[in-house]
C-alpha cells in the first residue's frame, strides 16, 4: 500500500470482469473507487464484492476507467468526459483506432482522454470472476495520440502500476496491428478449427488429445464480443489472415499431390516455419528466464504432495510453477515442480535422499 | 501386477518414446521385454532406463511391437513378421491405411499382423522421456482389417489394457480420417498460425498471452515426423484443410468489408460454429467428468503451498488436479484446486476455517 501513486477517486463505468477487477486491486490500495454500471445487478454485485462504492452526489472523479465492450465504448467515453470537466478518461478495450476515431468524428475533448489496453482476461467474465491480481505481470499498452500529453496521460500508467502490469507506449495503429496477429487472427483461425468439429463422429472426437484442446480452447469466446473486437480490426486482421491463406493453399496443394516434387518439401517449410514463429514468444512469465523442471513420482493418496512440498519448503527452496499430472486410474501422480536452475541439483539429491523418485528432470 | 494379460516375451523394435515406455510399463508388469533399435546408443540407454533387455539368441517373442517413424513402419513390421515366424505383430504409427496398403504391396504375412494406435505422446522424444504410465487412460486404436482374425489379434488389445489404455477398435479408413480431424489438420492450422509471428515485431510478440500460446504451442513439433505423418495422410488432411479454406474465405470476405450486409453475420457465426465445436470435445481427463475448482490464495513463501495442501490431505479430500497461478513480482500465488463436487461445500468451509482465503470457485 505504501508504494500506490493513484490519490484517486477513481470512477470506474461497467463493473465486468475488467472493472471489477481494477475496482478490487485499487480497494486493496485504499483508493476510493466508484463504480457505474447501466446493470443495477451488475453494480451492486461489484459492490458486494469489494470493487468499490456506488456513485453519490457530488462525486469528483480524478480518473475514469471505461470498462465497457468495444462497441459502445466511444460513446461512453465521451459521456464521461462530458459529464466530468477535469478528470482524464481512459478506456480497456482491445482495439485503440476505432473509439479515438470515433471520439474525433463525436468532437470529444480528447486532450483528456488515452485509450489502453491491459493484456489480460479470463474465460469467465462478470464481476463474479475478477481477481484483485488479474493484471499482475501483465503488459498494459497505453495507446496515445497526438491530442494529449504525455504529462497529461500520466495517471494511466499510475493505475498500470499500482495494479502490478507493466506499462507499454505504442501508438493505436501499432497496437491494433499487434493485437490483430496475438490475438484476434488466433481467435478467428481457433474457431473455424473447431468448426471443423462440429460434424466429426463420436469416435473421432474421442481421439481428442491435448493438441486439440490447446489448438481451440479460446474457441469458446462469445460471439458478441468477437463481432465488434474483429470489426473494429477488421483490415489488419484480414491481412493477416490474407498472407496465412497464401500458406495455407500451398499445404492443400502439396497434400493433394504428396508425391509431386516439392510436396515433401513444403509440408516440411511450413512446420518449419512453425518452429520458428513459436520460438518467438517468450516463457509463460513473459520472460525468456529458463526454470529446471523436476519431475517427482508421488503416490495418488491424500498428503502426498503435500509431503512432498513440506520437505521442499523445509529445504527453503521456493517453487516457480507446478504442475500436477496425474491419470485416471493410475496409481501415481507426477509433480512436475518448477525451480530456478541454481538450486536443482541439491533439491534432486535431497528428494532423493528422502526416498522420492525423480521420474525426470528438464531444462 | 495380479492382472496382467500378457506372458510375453514381447519384443520391442524401436526405443524411443513410445518403445521405451511400453517397454517400462510392461517390466513393471514383469513381462520379459526384448528391446531393440538401429542405434546401439539408443538402445542401451533403454535398457539402462529399465525398459526391457537386449536382444538374446534364440529369442521367441509372442508378440513384437514396432515403434518405429511412420516412414519406416511397414518395412520393419515386414522384417520382423519374416524373421518371427510365430509372433503376432503390431506397430504404434499414427498413420494406418499407409503401411498396411504398404505390407500387402511387400507380399506381408499380415495374418499376423495388426497395426495400432496409442494416443499419447510427449513434446519431449527419446527414451530419457519415457513414462510407465504414458497410456493410462488414454485411448488405443486397434485398427482392424479383414486379413486377421479378432482371436489372433487379442494379444494387442491385451497390450492395451495391461499398459491401463482404452482399446477402441476402428478400420484403417476410420481411424485415418478420425486422426486427420483431431490430431493432422490442428498441427498444420497451428504451424500456419505460428508461421506468422516469424515476421513480428518484439513488441506485438511481447503482448502475447496464454490464447496465443495455446493456439501454437504444438508448432513446436518435428518436421520429419510430420512430413511423413502428413505424407500418409494426405487425402484426408487436405479434404478437411479444403473446408477450412471455405469457412476462411468467408471471414476474410467479411472482414474486408466490415460494414456490408451480412459481414457481422458472417463473423459471428464463425465463433458460434467454434463454440459449438469445441463443445463437443470431452474434459480433460477423457470423460465428462466434472471437478469443482476452488482456487485459494498462497502466500509467495516456501511452505505455504504444501501447509495448504497438508490441511487439505487432513481432511481426507483427494485433489484431482492442481494448477498454480503465479506471477512474478505478486506476493501471492492462486492454487487451483479440483475436487469431485460432493466435497466441494465441506472443503471451502474448513479452509476457510483455517484461514485460508477463497478466491473463487467454479464447476
């Protein structure tokens, strides 16, 4: 708490997911939050939750955090920035060309308002799902604009800050450009996947690996939401799409002729190209930081692991990630514990020593 | 051990990943296993893992299986049903109409012969990855054909239920077809997907999050195993990558102009589609079983996971899976815990009674 920059209040319109989360991490902070919402429900449950407070006369607002869908979200902007003279205006949607052109057209005083995007989410939504830790980590992009300051937009890296995301200046054309290959081009390419599945046979869906389920987990987002996500990005978003169509045609071919010259040869290119395309994303932490993966046997019984991570917590080391396999029907389960690399031959030799059984060990 | 199936001895041709941990399973078993492979270095280091013996003169397997790249398939399965002339023998490939059209051509015995398909795998090969339990619970495709008889093929399913798999019988044209749908066509759409982000800027990538990492994550994969997996594959994987590009083109149409008739329509009903795809795919575990997820609050100290956890094994409740949730720089970590609903009310209550502090929870 000692270290927050926002003074605050801070006004905070639709109480989602994304709302209701930054109300909860600046309550945390002592920050005085109000909370609107056209929902009654949607507000009051926010409230229940500890998001912040109703709105009240009088209120005087230093900054206002939009956190409404994208269609909608210029006109409410310019609402806010109407209805408070000098608070700066922000907005969490994840497209930045289309409400700031659409703030211009509406003739909105934008020298006080800056879109962002914080890089975050879950697949549930509603006030219900937010967590006071959603944005810990996570890339918050600033999207300025030639009509604001950067002194004037300051408060907006503040709240970044105070919520524990890291802060990223790009302008709205980059953004959206970055957004559309992250983000919306793998939404598209995972639903129409999945599409795929619809007609598909019990017996074939039964064959579903873990392949499957990460290749079209996000295929589950709503449509309502994608609608306006892709029609605000819609240009770059078909580019991109345009160029892995291109690919993609030199696949059916080569698969339509896998013995003509070449088809081995550009059924392997594209793999390839894979390879190096998923070698460009960072670690999960969004770091390049290489942690040793310990793979420890434990019994399928209650206090196993429990066990097992008493005796790491014993030895003082602390785990980075863990992550429990385990199997219908099988008799172990395998903790496979995540460590910074300095401690992993010890901690091998200790659970050894204990009587655990390391089933492998990767870097 | 009591329910083992098989005598053995069984024979294994190939020791990597597959090979070795069949062969782990089945020592643990105690059937005698004979391993074998083109590379002595392999070999050996299979045999050191506990994955069987090397092979000994006058040698009688019952059964051979060979696990070997799908290239090479039907000519090993050819050699080893010439040199054993009483074994029944199988093969893991993940291609099925190929090696048998391929062993016919080659004047096969394939009375004797039937191919087959675990569906497991790691992201990791060779023998240093291999698991005892790689299979449990995983589905087995034995795929049939009319040039054996079910009774001389029993050892095979034999194999599949003492390794704790699901045996599913399917012809070679339905599992081939069944394969390319889940497993052939998602790691082209991936590889494609992947390929795009090899032109990014460091800063799009770095906006990256876990719906981009999902969707490519198995872009990682070998190119030469999938040439030839693809290769083998080819009609069927072009014919479903041939309805994608229909669906595809039907975005892009759309998101080139975002505004016409019907654009909006077009958009939504390619993430419905998705959503009804995706819907289709079983739980985690292979099965519809549903787990309660209760994610409590950890403390970012060594021991408080495991204090956590001794509470839970306390109280004599079986975690099912856990999933932890840390980002670098918060001072908490968020446990995932599932459990089967009947104890769901009754844990959240004692932990809370322990002063743990629940941060959600969801069926």
């Amino acid at each position: 708490m000692s270290e927050r920059r926002l003074v605050g209040p801070v006004r905070i319109v639709g109480a989602g997911l994304l709302g209701s989360s930054i109300g909860l991490a600046l309550r945390q902070h002592g920050v005085d939050v109000i909370l609107a919402d056209v929902s009654p429900s949607s507000v009051t449950l926010a409230v229940d939750y500890g998001a912040g407070r109703l709105a009240a006369e009088g209120d005087n607002p230093d900054l206002i955090v939009v956190c409404v869908p994208p269609d909608v979200t210029a006109t409410i902007v310019a609402a806010e920035l109407a209805a408070y003279p000098n608070a700066l205006v922000t907005d969490v949607a994840s497209v930045k060309s289309a409400p700031l052109a659409e703030l211009r057209a509406l003739g909105a005083d934008i020298s006080r308002y800056i879109g962002s995007h914080p890089m975050a989410g879950r697949e549930r939504g509603g006030a219900a799902s937010a967590r006071a830790d959603l944005f810990v980590g996570r890339p918050w992009v600033i999207a300025g604009h030639d009509g604001i300051s950067y002194r004037r937009a300051a408060p907006v890296e503040d709240l970044a800050l105070d919520l524990g995301a890291l802060p990223i200046e790009m302008d709205v054309v980059e953004h959206d450009a970055s957004v559309a290959l992250v983000s919306h081009v793998p939404q598209v390419v995972a639903s129409l996947l999945a599409a795929r599945l619809q007609e598909a046979s019990d017996t074939a869906i039964g064959l579903a690996g873990q392949g499957l389920r990460d290749t079209t987990r996000i295929a589950s987002s709503a449509p309502e939401l994608w609608v306006q996500i892709l029609g605000a990005n819609a240009p770059r978003s078909a580019e991109i799409l345009a160029a892995f169509r291109t690919d993609l045609d030199r696949v059916i071919t080569a698969l339509e002729s896998p013995d003509a010259q070449g088809s081995r040869r550009a059924i392997a290119e594209t793999i390839a190209s894979g390879n190096a395309g998923v070698a460009r994303i960072p670690g999960k932490h969004g770091q390049a930081r290489h942690f040793a993966r310990i793979t420890v046997k434990v019994d399928d019984k209650p206090g196993e692991l429990a066990r097992l991570l008493t005796e790491i917590g014993e030895l003082g080391v602390n785990m980075e990630d863990l992550t429990l396999e385990h199997s219908p029907g099988a008799q172990i389960g395998l903790a496979e514990i995540a460590v910074v690399p300095e401690v992993e031959i010890t901690l091998i030799a200790e659970l050894e020593k204990r009587g655990w059984k390391i089933a492998g060990v990767t870097q």
